[in-house]
C-alpha cells in the first residue's frame, strides 16, 4: 500500500533547525551533507568509525555500532527523517529507527536489495510487468546443491547472498569442480550462483519517488567496470538505443513503484551481444554512476534523496551537459617503484575543460579504494571524453 499523500513536507527551518539523519558514514553520506545542508537542513550520521567522510561534513556524528539501540533512539529523536548511504545497514535498525522517524528508503525496501536471492525473486516477479527478467540463477546453500547443477549455468558467477560489493564475495567459475571450491572458500556463506552472459555493455537507470508516489527517472548512464569496480560512466551512454532507454527506464519506475519506495534507486541492467536486456541489481541508494548528477544535472541524486526523504516536491532530473565520470582510486597515489603515496597532480587535472573534481576526505590512499571522482562536462560528448583521457594519463590511468 502507498503512502499516504497527506503527509506534510519537512521543509528546512533555521529555529529550529531541521535535522535529517543518515545510517552510514561513507563518501555517500558526505556528498549528501553537502546537499542537504545547502538546501537548509542540519544533518546527524551514525557511523561506527568515528574518522569517517561523512563525519567530517556532518553537522553532528554519532559514533556508535548500527545496532546500538541508544544511539539509534538518539538520532531518531533529533531527525525528522533517516535514510541509508549504502545497503548493509541492518534492517532492523531501520525498522527501529521508524518507530519514532520518518525512514526512507523502509527497512522492508532494503531487506530485498540486501539478499540477492530475495532480490531476484523481487525482480522476476516484476517482468510480467516490465518485460525485464534477471539473468538465470540458482541458491546454492551446501554441497549437495552444487551435485546436481545444471551445465546450463556455466560458465557463471558464485556470488555470496549477503554483503558483497564491488566484486567483493564473487568468484568466477567455469565447472562444478571449480563453484565447489569457490563455495568453500566462501566459508559455507549462503550462495547465488549466476551465469554468465555476453554482454555488450552495463547501464544503470537512477529512478527516485516521493511520498506521494511521484516519481522521475535521470538519463541512462553507461558503465565501464575494471576489477569488479566502477571505472566511467558516461552519459549520454553512446550505444544505448532508444528502446533499450525506454525499457530499462519503464521497467526501473516499475520497480520502484512495487517496492512503495521512497527515495533514489539505482538499477542496474545488462545489455548483451543479442541485444537483450537483462535485470542486475539494485541499490537502494544514491550511486556512484550518479555522480555526474552533481555537476551535469538540475538536480543531483543527493539533492533529491533530500527532497524524498523530507516529502518535498522531486526536483528536475533534466541533464543540461553531456557528463563523464571517472572514478579515482587510491592506486593514482602510488607510481612503479614507490612504496610511499604520492598526492596527484591535481592542478594539472583541475587545469583540463570541464574538469570538477570531487575528493572524498579520506587520508590513507589504499590501493582500489574509492578516493574520489572527476566528472567532465562539456558542450559536446567528444570534449567530455578528450578531458578524460588527458585525466587519465595526468593520473597514469591506462586507457
């Protein structure tokens, strides 16, 4: 059932100032402090780490465990409403902090993107609707499910249920053998174990809904992944067709319309050799393909969870600039041969047309951990890209 539409708006007030909470206290939360602070709103986060991103721009950090039930009643108390960075906050603690606070995304959205099972269950019941279903699938949850796999679902990918991300608790495999000794390796977790498909290229579709039941979609972004992590995202998306845009955007507002959902929602979808598209994943969540909303949109992805999570009117998704995206890993703070790290050249970086450059507060450069991005706009897509790749060899990206 739909919220209702009589809820009143939790606009922004000076006295008193007008606390909206975040769970988590990654660059995510950051870049939405930064948002919702310019909108007019004070902004509490939860974080077990009390040296966090978010910490830092936040207007007030508690540092305590997502499941301390003081501190969940505490921020629960000083905000009108909470919402998510990233999707392995418990849903409990959600469930909690709903008791005395208005919580967006729910804690049932989330419980469905943090089991990819029950996610794709979610997803196959929808694409009577959407015309969209995942790629084929099984649970593996012992040994004994892997004996009678079908040949049909290699070569594939084991991926945990729970708690991966960014390639994280994934493992390729091409025969039984090999998902026998993945699995074990993963500890008996309880297993997905997915085929693999040719594909042409990933996109992702940001989708967002109000309270009300309005909801918008932005631009189809393509992506380009290295090591399991997100490496560009460019949007336009050059090989996207007009259909593939019309139905991987239908079947994301029928998503987020089934799960009564509220708040920005990244789908992710596959395009593959034959042209079919199919359902990844979702996050329940503002992403990291949508970062070139800050730069290149009326509205960016952070702005717009503040205005679902405090029932305002959605602001304008229109993309006024062709965009792309490059994610900056610590691996640019290290060249061959060194073992200490090294601060980039930002200069010549920020020196390049359309450069804006967004670093996320973190101080110890690790190799593949998320530092920052760079988006580039421009006039046309062709400049966008020529930025890029002088970035990229700035940073001694390969190409």
């Amino acid at each position: 059932m739909s919220h209702p539409p009589s809820l009143p708006a939790l606009g922004p007030s000076a006295a008193p100032p007008t606390w909206l909470g975040v769970m988590g206290g990654g660059q995510l939360g950051r870049m939405f402090a930064h948002a919702a602070q310019a909108m007019g709103y004070k902004v509490a986060v939860l974080e077990p780490a009390p040296d966090c991103p978010a910490g830092h721009a936040a207007d007030h950090l508690l540092s305590a465990a997502y499941t301390d039930g003081a501190a969940l009643d505490e921020l629960a108390a000083q905000c009108v409403a909470v919402t998510t960075e990233f999707e392995n906050v418990p849903a409990q603690s959600l469930a909690r902090l709903a008791s005395r606070s208005f919580v967006a995304p729910s804690a049932a959205c989330v419980s469905v993107a943090q089991d990819r099972m029950e996610e794709k269950r979610f997803f196959t019941e929808c694409a009577a609707a959407s015309g969209v279903l995942p790629a084929p699938h099984t649970l593996i949850g012992s040994d004994a499910d892997i004996d009678g796999l079908s040949q049909d679902l290699f070569p594939g990918i084991l991926k945990t249920v729970r708690l991966g991300y960014d390639g994280k608790g994934q493992a390729r495999v091409n025969t039984p053998d090999q998902a026998r000794a993945a699995f074990a390796a993963m500890n008996g977790a309880q297993c997905i174990l997915e085929k693999m498909l040719r594909l042409a290229h990933e996109i992702s579709v940001l989708a967002v809904r109000g309270v009300d039941g309005q909801s918008a979609v932005y631009p189809i972004a393509q992506n380009e992944h290295r090591d399991g992590i997100l490496f560009t995202t460019t949007v336009p998306g050059p090989d996207i067709t007009e259909e593939h845009a019309r139905k991987a955007q239908a079947a994301a507002l029928e998503i987020i319309r089934r799960l009564d959902y509220v708040g920005v929602l990244c789908i992710e979808f596959f395009v593959l050799d034959d042209g079919q598209l199919v359902v990844n994943e979702m996050a329940p969540r503002p992403h990291n393909s949508g970062h070139y909303t800050i730069d290149a949109c009326v509205t960016s992805q952070f702005a717009q969870q503040a205005r679902a999570m405090a029932r305002l009117p959605l602001g304008d998704t229109r993309q006024h600039s062709p965009a792309v995206m490059l994610n900056v890993l610590g691996d640019v703070w290290f060249k061959a041969g060194d073992e200490a790290p090294r601060e980039p050249a930002w200069d010549k970086v920020l020196a390049l047309p359309g450069a804006n450059l967004h670093l996320y507060g973190k101080d110890q450069p690790r190799r593949a951990r998320k530092m920052g991005h760079v988006t580039f706009v421009a006039a046309t897509m062709q400049e966008a890209q020529e930025s890029l790749r002088a970035a990229c060899d700035v940073l001694g990206i390969a190409r």
